[in-house]
C-alpha cells in the first residue's frame, strides 16, 4: 500500500504493479493492465452491471432473507454479465475473422510457388482415387451382370 501526501491510498494486487506505479508509468499505456484493455475498447467499459458491484457503506442490519435474496441477486448480475461479456467478444471477433481470412489469402497468394507442386499432387491424387472408385464400379457391375446371367441359365435347365 502507497500513501500519498495528499492522503490519498493505493493499493496494488502484486508487487509488479507497485513497480510500475513507481516507474511512473500510465497504465493506460501498459497492454497488459484493465485500463489498457477498457480504453482500448477490447472489455467492456460502460455497463449497468457494473453498478451492482460499487461499495457501499451504509452498515445494514442482518437479515436472513435479505441475505438469501441478496445471493440470489448477485448470481443473476453475474450470469448476465457473463452474457453481455460473450456476446461483446463475439461482436468484436466478428471482424476480426474476415480480417484473417483476407491476410490467408494475401499470404498464400505472396507463396504461391510453395503451393503449387502440392496442389498439382492434389489433383493427381484425386485423379487416381476417380479412377480406382470407377474401376470398382465396373467389376461390381460385371459381377452382378454375370449373376444375373447364371441365374437366368439355371431358370432355364
């Protein structure tokens, strides 16, 4: 905990943020902090969930169905916090999947000298599968036609 002269406390999570609080460093600025995330649009920032979880110091009186509708609240806050969270994350990874689809094309289209002995193997192999499938065909069909045939010789005897 850092106190500073004008009274005001800090108190920090782990010693790697005291650091940094003393290196003088904007933790706006710092990628891996909350206020990085949050200024940077990447979690949310503005939500009314977030009302729910503000300290208040008004002392209460204990209450046992208070407490159990009280628990019951702050369960329900959290399921959909959770929800607005997901679905944030999921707008915002929306674009982010056309994004990588369009840097794999430009990718692909910059080693396309790498690709190419593969994909002509591709069709050669593809080729041969055809021709296999279709040389299995032709021996079922012969077989069962020469079924067929017997069988109309043994009708006749």
């Amino acid at each position: 905990m850092f106190v500073r002269n004008d009274s005001k406390t800090f108190r920090f999570c782990r010693s790697k943020c005291h650091r940094n609080f003393n290196k003088k460093r904007n933790p706006r600025k710092v990628a891996w902090t909350k206020a990085y995330r949050k200024t940077r649009g990447k979690e949310l920032a503005v939500d009314s969930t977030f009302e729910f979880e503000k300290r208040r110091n008004r002392p209460t009186k204990y209450d046992r169905n208070l407490m159990g509708k009280t628990i019951m609240a702050m369960q329900r806050v959290q399921s959909i916090k959770e929800a607005r969270e997901g679905r944030f994350h999921a707008n915002r990874m929306k674009d982010a999947k056309a994004e990588k689809v369009k840097v794999a094309r430009v990718e692909i289209e910059k080693h396309a000298e790498v690709l190419a002995p593969a994909v002509a193997r591709r069709e050669e192999v593809m080729q041969n599968v055809l021709d296999s499938a279709r040389a299995r065909i032709a021996t079922r069909r012969v077989t069962k036609e020469r079924a067929v045939a017997r069988g109309s010789e043994n009708m006749e005897e």
